[in-house]
C-alpha cells in the first residue's frame, strides 16, 4: 500500500478474521461489567440531579435530565469495562469490542434498519399490538425535549447498546453455547430493558426481540458492531419519524 491509499484509508479497521473475532475476555469479567451497572446508574443520576439543582436547571423540561443521568451513568459503565479491557488484558478497547469497519458501506446496513422497522411495524398490524402511551412520550413536552430524544435515539443510544450487548456480551456467550442460544440469551435482557418504555406489552417486547435477533445476526455475519449500531440507529430513527408524522399535538416551543 502506497502513501496515498494509507491517507484514504478510513479511521475505523477491517472487520477481524474469525479467529482475531474469538473473545478472550471470560464469565467473570461479564459478570464484573454487569454489576456495576446498578452503581453505574446510581451514580449518574444523584450526579446530573445536583448539577441540575445547583445550576438551576430544573426549569428544562424532564428529557435534559433524564437523558444527562443515562448517558453519564453509561460513560460510568464504560469506564469499569475500558478498565478490564484496557489494563486487565492491555488490548484496544474499540476493536476488542468489534467496532470495525465492514466489508459492505455502512449505507447498506441502514437500509437493513429502515427495512426492518417497516417488517416490525406490519407484523404490529397483524398481531394488533395495542396503541399504548409509552412513558417515554411524556417527556416530549417541549420542542428540546424532542430534539433530544430523537437525537439519542439515533446516536448515543444505539452506541452504547451495541457495544454493550452485541459488542462484549454476545461474543462470549456464542462462544460458550452457539449461535441461537447465544442471540436469544442476548436479546431477552437487550428486550427487558426496554420494557418499561412500552409499558411492558408482550407484543412490543417480541418485536423488540426480533430487532435485537436481527443485530445480533448481523454482527456475527459482518464481525462488526458498527455495522450492527447503523443498522440499530437507522431503525430507531425510522420510528421516530414515523412517531412525528402521526402524532398530532407536537410540541412547537
């Protein structure tokens, strides 16, 4: 490779080789990562609460600091799992977790997304998924508000997910017990935590169910999470569209 290729080559690598895919991380680091999401979130929220209070910022609207504690207490969590990655094992945190470039463009995976949540939205029409209020939707009393959820429904959402579920979690259960189980076992925790944003309705978890499925194959399939992220992100912000279209009393201030 001349000078000029290397300048044109993109910052994120090639998808790894099956066997550079294999994790080397094990069930005690799994089971580290997973409790300290508990503090993790404790922590953010007590945090963004007293910034918000000390900084008179209650007055915004709920979705500012609601999504503030998310996402601090997920870079908490990040932290516990950069920790064992990085100085347990001393290998590179973004590529450890299959955050690659894949061999197809990203374009291609979005439209996996879009298509996706089109197959959702029509097997919610056979199966009469009730029109629910989901919780979320409360917090869209103002135009920042929606602003914001939309933004992190298709960004930081999906990244965060992703590398948690099919980027560190996945690869080591596939390993340990196969492909189906490993996907299934993956997905429900992935459907659970999602559950109170739908109001715990059965139909809307199997269809996040079969969202997760369908991330989790296209990870394995492409040995990239960032393949599985635009896929993710591009499905959340097709509903999120749809959401705008059909809803009728949008906030406009």
């Amino acid at each position: 490779m001349n000078e000029h290729e290397s300048i044109g080559q993109s910052a994120i690598p090639e998808a790894p080789s099956r066997a550079e895919e294999n994790p080397f991380w094990n069930y005690q680091d799994l089971a580290l990562f997973l409790t300290s999401g508990i503090p993790a979130l404790l922590a953010g929220a007590l945090i963004v609460k007293a910034l918000f209070y000390g900084f008179s910022l209650n007055g915004q609207g709920q979705a500012p600091e609601l999504l503030a504690a998310q996402f601090l207490a997920y870079a908490l969590w990040y932290v516990v799992l950069y920790m064992i990655l990085r100085v347990k094992y001393e290998r590179p945190f973004w590529e450890s977790l299959g955050w690659v470039r894949p061999l197809e463009r990203f374009g291609r995976y979005a439209l996996l997304g879009v298509l996706l949540a089109f197959a959702v939205a029509i097997a919610g029409l056979f199966l009469k998924a009730p029109d629910i209020e989901m919780p979320m939707m409360r917090l869209l009393s103002d135009r920042t508000s929606l602003i914001l959820v939309g933004l992190a429904a298709a960004t930081l959402g999906p990244i965060c997910e992703e590398l948690a579920f099919r980027g560190f979690i996945l690869p080591l259960l596939v390993r340990s017990m196969g492909v189906v189980l490993g996907i299934l076992l993956t997905t429900l925790p992935f459907a659970l935590l999602h559950g109170p944003q739908y109001a715990w309705s059965w139909r809307h978890l199997l269809f996040i169910v079969l969202a997760g499925a369908s991330f989790g194959l296209l990870r394995l399939r492409t040995g990239s999470t960032a393949a599985a992220t635009v896929m993710h992100a591009a499905y959340n912000l097709t509903f999120f569209i749809a959401f705008l279209f059909q809803s009728k009393n949008l906030p406009v201030k």
